[in-house]
C-alpha cells in the first residue's frame, strides 16, 4: 500500500463524473474495504440519489418554485432565453458600407428588431383565384374591421401595392396571435384550410419578387436552381398555367434542391397545383449536370428560356422572423459562402439560352454576396451577360440601387478595400472577387445600378436583393455550343467530336467540362434500351452517389399495353388524348396508379435517366379499383389531375347545379333522388362506375359562383359519392357561401349556415368500398379539425 500516500485531488481537466468517481475509489481504498474501485464508485453514487429521493416532497416543491422564480427573473420563457436584438459588429458594418440612405438608420434598425408582418398570396389559376379574393374582400376581412386582440387593434390587411391584380396581402397580425385568439379561429381556419388545398401561400413579401421578374410565359422551359422549400416554384407553374383551357403547356419547370429531405417539402409544395409540367430533382446546384432531348431524331443538349437562381445566403435580411441572426450573425458568413454563389450563377449562366433571363437573388444585405457575386459573374462573361433595368416593371415596388463600391471585413473587424491589401495568410479567406473591379469604366459599364435592394423600413418588409441577368451571347469558354451527335452517328465520331470540343473550351471551368462529358458518355445501346423499354430509373451507383430514399423507376405505359383500350373505351378518350405520356412508378406486378407528364417532359426523362436523380413528377390522373374487373373499366379517376384529364374525357360526365355541388359535397352517400332532376336524368341511365361531376357558372346569376368546378364521383347503384380531398370540400363550399366548422357534425352531415336535409343511411353498394383507396377520404370531411391541417412550420 505504499502508493495511498501518493493520491491527491483529481487533476482539474477531469469531468465532475470522473472527479466523483476518483473521490469514492479513494475513499473505498483508505477504508480498507476490499471493494473494487469501480464498485465503490457505483456505490457512493447510489447513496448520494437515495439520499435524494428520501428528501421530503415538500422541500422539492419549494425549490421547483424558487428555480421558476429564478428563470422567469432571468427573462426566460418557454425554456428559451429571450433574445437580445442587438449586434454591435452588424451595426457597425452596415453604417460604414452606407447601404442605408443617411439619416434613416434608426428607422432601418427599428425595423429589424420589429416582427414581420403576416403575409399571404393567393394562389391557383386564374378563376379560382378570382374567386378567392372575392371572398376574402367581402367575407373575411370585413369580419377583421374594428377587431381588437390583446388590446391590440386588429389591422384589416392590405394588398401589395406592386404585386399583380391584388393577389397578394400583408396584415400586422403575427403567426401567435392567429393561432391563439378565439376571435380569429373563423380566418385562421380559413388559411390553414385554403393553405393546404394549395389555394393560399403564407409566403414572405420579398420571396414574391423574383419569379415576377422572370418574366414567364406558357412556353418557356425553367430551372429552378434553390428551389425548397418551393413558394418561388408555385409562383412559376401558375405562370406556366396562365391559360387555364391548355392542359399542357409547351414549357414545364424543373426544380432542383442540393437537400435530399427538403426536395420532398418542395414535393408537396408543387403538388398542391396540379400540374403535369413540374419536375423535382436533387443535385449539387453549383454541378447540375446539362440535359439533352431528342429533336426531330437527333439529340440537343438543353438550354432553359428562364433560370431562377435563388441562391444560399447569410440570411441578415431575414432577421425580423429568423431572430438567431442576431446573435449569430458575423462576416464569416458572408466570405464562406461567396465562392458557392458564384459557382452555382455560373452555372446557371452557362446553362440560360441566348436571349433568356436568368434572376439571381438573396435574402443578404451584404455586397459580398450580392454585388460581388454580379461584378465577378459579368466580369468572367466578357460580355455574354449584362444587367437588364428592371425598374419599371414592379411599378409601387420601394428600392435601392445596387452599389458600385464597398469594402470586405474579417470577423475580427478588419477591413480591407482591394484585394492587393490582403495578407497572404487571408488569402483562403478573401478572394479577389470579393471586391469591385479596379477597372472605373468596366466597372461603370456593368451598371450595377440596375441591381434592386429592399430595405426593410421602407415597405415594411424584409431585407432582399435581386438581380436580373439577361444572356446575349454563349459564355466565352463555351463560344462553341457543344453538340451531341445523333442516334444515327458512329460511336467513334461521337468520341472524337466531344474530345475536341472539350479541348476548345476553358479548361478552368470544371462545371462545364463535367457536364458535357457525362452527354458524351451516354452509350447508343443505353440509349435506345431506354426508349425502347420506356424506363426511366435512378442513375446507377457507378455514376452517382444515391442519397436519401432510393426512388422508384418512372415507366411508360407502351402503344401496346392491353391496359389501356379499357379505360380508353369507357371514358370515350380524345384521339388527341396524349397516351404515350402516361407513367406508372412500378414495373412489377398490378399498376396501382397511372401519372401523367407533359410531352415535353417526358422528352427530358427518357433521355437523361442515367445523369439525373428525379424525386418526383407527374400527376395521379387515374387509380385501380379494390373490385375493378367487376366493372367495365379497372380503373376510377383521382382528383389530382382531374383538370388536366376533363378536356379529353366524352363520356361519364354529368353537369350539376350549384345545390347538386352543395349536396354532393356535404353529404356522405346522397341518393340519385337528392340530386336535382337535371343530374338525376344524367345519372339514372349510367353504369356503375366512375364519373365526371362538372359545374358551369351561370353569368346571368352574379351572387353564384362564378369559377368552374369539376369534380370526381362514383355512381353505385342508387348513390352517387365525390372523391374530393376534404380541404378541398371545404374550398369548395366556402366559395360557395358555406363556412364549416369542424366541431359541428351530426351524423356523418355537415352543419352550416344553410339548412341542408339529413341523409339517409348510404347503401352498401361498390362505390362505399372504394373509399379506403383515397387517404384523404378516409378522414372524412365531418371530422374535420383545423388544428390537425395546420401545415408544418
């Protein structure tokens, strides 16, 4: 024992486990009790918690409430500390680069310890649009006038005043005060319900303004680059749908997200419009590969008419709802993500057709990130860029211009005006691109002028900047726009001629190089199995890494599958129905649901399979019944693509009063004789099976709804029954007049403000049975509850 007298107190870097732990050993060993050190450490600790739980329960009451006490006195609320909007370094910054006008900082920074103010836009196609608003003016916001709420008076919302056709509002009501007060259950419900229907996005005042410089027609072909969570996409497939009477649009939107998790938010997001013209991928924004399609039989690789490059960002413009800036926020930020910046506008650049718009944007005050980016891509164009004046085309909308000097400071609050001032040591840091250009008349000729930044105090919004880029010219590592040889090319030619249009092109440019060397890798025999099979599956392992879920493969239906003439026959299809772009997701067993894309993305999946992983595209037009042979036709419409499907369909359609619409709507399984003797006629004579509901406003009667509605049903044998999503139901009956409320239900019928008949118990007949087959069926809309909608924060 001749080592006890050399213990001594547990070095200070040991952990208080460890220090406790050394002290019981000690103690064991100094007692003599033969224990072993481990076990004397167990048992001291557990003689210290018995200890504990044998204190009185009183005692443990007083001190819960005294450490409460403590908490509320230390600003605590909600297990989080109160955040102090204050930072001294961001302060500092912003007043040297002057990107506020003088004499209005106090107004700039009283802004940004202020909450942002509720925003909403309506969304959808133009009708149901329309409609929405009109219901919102006359119904909604009159029940908010002279509405006080914790004292505090409700303010009625007001449309933005630079935002087309009154489509988008903003009101001082906060997220809290909606979900919380008992006077606003009614319009919170409203929103949460319209939200999910896709009908309503709660989307910020200055994200709506870079699609609305984009400039979209039906036609164009659009990227998206950063694209989750996916309010910017919406706004873009709209654009595409301006013309509600063409299904298919020529131009179609593919967004892509570098985040596995966030691609399937902006899924669900893009689902909510229905439209057959949206394509979700994943991919690195800063290498997405180039894309070719097929034209005229020969291959092309493909350039998109707009690009929207909304790109990551240090986030100082979003302080007012992301509060953590506050603390968080350092010029490190800003000098970590400039180099992904530019890569990811390069990219954009060389992938934006001669004569197309490209908008970079972010949610960044900082020039760093802004200007320095826009200098830098201009200045590595040679010409093939230049910055268009968008200043008239937001008329209302308050801005500044973007600025032509600044300067880059360390975390450390150095500062540094030329890249020739910078240490070697920074060099890793700081980059020459950073700065603005040395050259006074290149610099002027860039007109960086024309870039757009939105302050926070002016309009009561968040803080933005926006560019708009338009290409003239091929960049200039890529004067020769490279081509891919056409299917009937030898494969030696093919090799020869990308070999040497790659050794034409910059060799510094790896984003380019990459992308055009994966077009000439695709082989002639993966090529044709493809289009042959009409399988478009994930790229394989070799070629890229798989991230995330493993998606399943989109097949074609074949001209030749005995699948389709049935469904053809019973819904006596269109001859100009397009049947070559309908998709399964399976190539295994029973096709269980058929989707639909619009031919020219369809042209995009079946030639790039093998570089591309797609998450999701197309939409459900048509699903399998539990009992389908039983019927002349397996397969029943979904309400997903019932609008993209109807202008084919001339067969199993009844048309319907604004009352049958109500009925159909508000009751389970209604009977034939429910229904108005105009439908009941239609319906009496049809077999079993799926139909077309389908309501045409009347112009002569202005307090009816004056948007078309057309509907999924399922005629049994003497019912009839809707498939409609119940957010969508409850759409539907509000334009109509109808509000609902959840917690009012009697007997599988909905109570409103009208007095609707009691149904009678549904027959057992096939159509009850298909109701396990829609998710959102099963809910029922009788059950409905606000809360349980409300979409994910």
């Amino acid at each position: 024992m001749s080592w006890l007298p050399q213990l001594g107190p547990p070095p200070s870097r040991w952990g208080p486990r460890e220090s406790a732990g050394s002290t019981a050993c000690e103690l064991a060993v100094q007692l003599g009790r033969g224990v072993s050190s481990a076990c004397a450490a167990a048992w001291a600790m557990g003689r210290r918690a018995r200890a504990r739980r044998l204190q009185p329960q009183a005692e443990g009451a007083e001190d819960d409430a005294e450490g409460g006490r403590k908490r509320d006195q230390a600003g605590w609320e909600g297990g989080y500390p109160e955040i102090i909007k204050e930072n001294k370094l961001f302060e500092h910054y912003y007043q040297e680069l002057k990107i506020v006008p003088e004499g209005e900082w106090d107004q700039f920074m009283d802004a940004l310890r202020e909450p942002l103010p509720a925003t909403l836009r309506i969304t959808g196609y133009k009708s149901h649009a329309k409609e929405i608003l009109h219901c919102l003016k006359n119904r909604y916001f009159k029940e908010l006038e002279d509405l006080e709420v914790d004292g505090q008076k409700v303010e009625v919302p007001q449309p933005l005043s630079w935002y087309p056709e009154e489509l988008a509002w903003h009101t001082n009501l906060s997220r809290k005060i909606l979900r919380k007060s008992p006077l606003l259950a009614k319009f919170h419900q409203f929103l949460v319900s319209e939200t999910e229907c896709g009908n309503i996005s709660r989307q910020e005042a200055v994200s709506m303004i870079p699609p609305l410089l984009l400039n979209v027609e039906p036609h164009h072909k659009i990227l998206d680059m950063c694209a989750a969570p996916g309010s910017k996409t919406t706004q873009l497939i709209e654009m595409l749908h301006a013309d509600m009477s063409v299904p298919f649009p020529e131009g179609f939107v593919i967004a892509n997200d570098v985040d596995n998790k966030r691609c399937y938010l902006l899924v669900h997001q893009a689902k909510r419009l229905s439209s057959p013209c949206i394509m979700v991928v994943n991919h690195d924004a800063s290498s997405i590969p180039r894309l070719t399609v097929d034209v005229d039989g020969r291959k092309e690789i493909l350039f998109y008419d707009r690009i929207l490059c909304d790109v990551p960002c240090s986030g100082d413009g979003t302080m007012r709802k992301n509060i953590d800036v506050w603390k968080k926020w350092t010029t490190l930020n800003s000098l970590q993500l400039h180099g992904l910046q530019l890569r990811i506008a390069t990219r954009g650049a060389e992938q934006l057709a001669e004569g197309g718009r490209m908008v970079y944007s972010t949610c960044s005050l900082n020039p760093v990130e802004d200007e320095a980016v826009i200098a830098a891509l201009l200045e590595k164009s040679d010409g093939a860029l230049e910055l268009a004046d968008v200043s008239a085309e937001l008329p209302g909308l308050k801005w500044m211009p973007g600025v032509s000097e600044w300067k880059v400071m360390t975390r450390d609050g150095q500062w540094f005006a030329g890249w020739d001032e910078v240490p070697q040591g920074r060099h890793t840091q700081i980059r020459p691109t950073m700065f603005p250009p040395k050259d006074l008349e290149k610099l002027q000729a860039m007109h960086l002028e024309r870039c757009l930044r939105i302050l926070p105090h002016h309009q009561n919004t968040g803080g933005f900047f926006v560019a708009v880029l338009v290409k003239k010219a091929s960049m200039p590592w890529n004067k020769r726009q490279p081509k891919v040889q056409s299917k009937s090319s030898e494969p030696r030619k093919a090799t020869a001629s990308s070999s040497v249009g790659a050794t034409e092109r910059n060799p510094g440019d790896r984003s380019e190089l990459d992308g055009d060397s994966e077009v000439a890798q695709c082989t002639e025999n993966t090529e044709s199995k493809e289009k042959k099979d009409g399988v478009c599956g994930p790229p394989p392992s070799k070629k890229m890494k798989l991230f995330g879920f493993k998606e399943d493969p989109f097949v074609f239906i074949p001209e030749d599958d005995p699948l389709f003439p049935p469904i053809e026959k019973f819904y006596a299809l269109d001859p100009s129905f397009p049947r070559m772009n309908l998709l399964t997701r399976t190539t295994e067993g029973k096709k269980r649901q058929l989707y639909m894309v619009s031919k020219e993305l369809r042209n995009v999946l079946l030639n790039n399979s093998e570089k591309m992983k797609v998450i999701n595209t197309g939409i459900k037009v048509w699903c399998r019944n539990n009992s389908g042979e039983e019927f002349d036709c397996a397969f029943r419409l979904a309400q997903e693509g019932i609008y993209t499907l109807y202008p084919f369909i001339n067969s199993r359609i009844i048309t319907v009063s604004m009352e049958d619409v109500k009925t159909l709507l508000t009751q389970e399984n209604p009977f034939f004789r429910k229904l108005s003797s105009e439908a009941y006629s239609q319906v009496k004579d049809l077999a079993k099976g799926s139909v077309v509901l389908k309501y045409e406003p009347d112009s002569t009667n202005p307090d009816a709804l004056q948007c078309p509605i057309v509907l999924c049903g399922w005629r049994g044998k003497a019912s009839i029954r809707t498939f409609v999503p119940k957010n969508e139901r409850l759409h539907y009956l509000r334009m109509m007049g109808l509000e609902v409320l959840g917690e009012k239900k009697k007997d599988g019928v909905i109570l409103n403000n009208e007095s609707l008949d009691s149904p009678e118990q549904p027959e057992n007949d096939e159509g009850a049975e298909q109701t396990a087959q829609e998710a959102s069926i099963s809910d029922g809309i009788t059950g409905c509850d606000p809360a349980a909608a409300e979409p994910s924060r």
